[in-house]
C-alpha cells in the first residue's frame, strides 16, 4: 500500500467519523484544490511531505507511524492532547522533512552523477573511435610515386 492509498484511507475514516466532509474541505486542509486531490486519488500526482504534514497538525491523533510504514493504527485511539511539552508528534515531522531534504539532496546528486557517466561514457567512444580511425589510417597502403 502506497501513500495516496493510506491518504484515502484515513480520508475515509475521517469522513465516517464526521471530522471531515468532502473531498474540498481536504484540499482546503492539504493546501491544494479538488483538482489536486483528484490527481493524487487517480496517482497523477504523489502526496507530498506538506500534505502529509497539513493532515497530520489538522488531526494530530493520526498515527504518524501507520501512515509513514503502514503498520499499526491508523489513528491513536488514547491520543490525548498534551500539554506543549510532549512534542513527540513535532519531532516525527521535523524529522520526516529532514529526511525529505536529505532526500531531495541525494536524488540531485544521483542526477549529477548519471549525466557525469553519460558524459563519461560519450567521450570514451569518441576516444575509441578516434583511435579506430588512426588505426585505419596506419593499415592503409601508401600510395608511392
């Protein structure tokens, strides 16, 4: 189960709770339109880390670790709000968009590399064929007058 899935879910779950009514009330939360979630639902588009974060400070009894991993609840059913001092919930976000700009850091530097291997690869068979042709020129017979 992937993202968007666990995202409908908990949309579903939300809704037949009450706590939430249409696919425009989610957009109105996720910062986007009805338009965007529709292209999240038919996989044209992937939540996103702020989606993922608008949901989880909307309703902060879901179950960050169900939604990141799957596995679990999807809500925390003895969720309690806490006095400011427990900022448990903060520090999964803080750390899940850390790991999200780590992320994006290292898929550029998989870019990089890739087009430097590209780039690598081009200018080795420019070598080869340079030295194929001097080679062909080498065996060709000279021509005496």
């Amino acid at each position: 189960m992937n993202y968007n899935e666990r995202f409908f879910i908990l949309f579903d779950i939300l809704k037949k709770a009450g706590r939430i009514k249409s696919y425009v009330q989610l957009a109105d939360i996720v910062g986007t339109n009805k338009a965007g979630i529709n292209d999240i639902k038919s996989g044209k588009k992937r939540v996103t880390l702020d989606n993922i974060k608008s949901m989880i400070l909307s309703y902060p009894d879901i179950n960050l670790y169900w939604f990141i991993t799957g596995k679990g609840d999807v809500l925390d059913e003895n969720f309690i709000i806490k006095s400011n001092k427990d900022n448990s919930n903060k520090e999964l976000i803080n750390k899940v968009c850390e790991l999200s700009v780590e992320n994006a850091e290292l898929k550029r530097d998989k870019e990089k590399l890739t087009q430097e291997i590209d780039k690598l690869k081009k200018d080795k068979s420019k070598s080869y064929e340079s030295v194929q042709h001097s080679v062909n020129l080498a065996a060709e017979p000279k021509l005496t007058k």
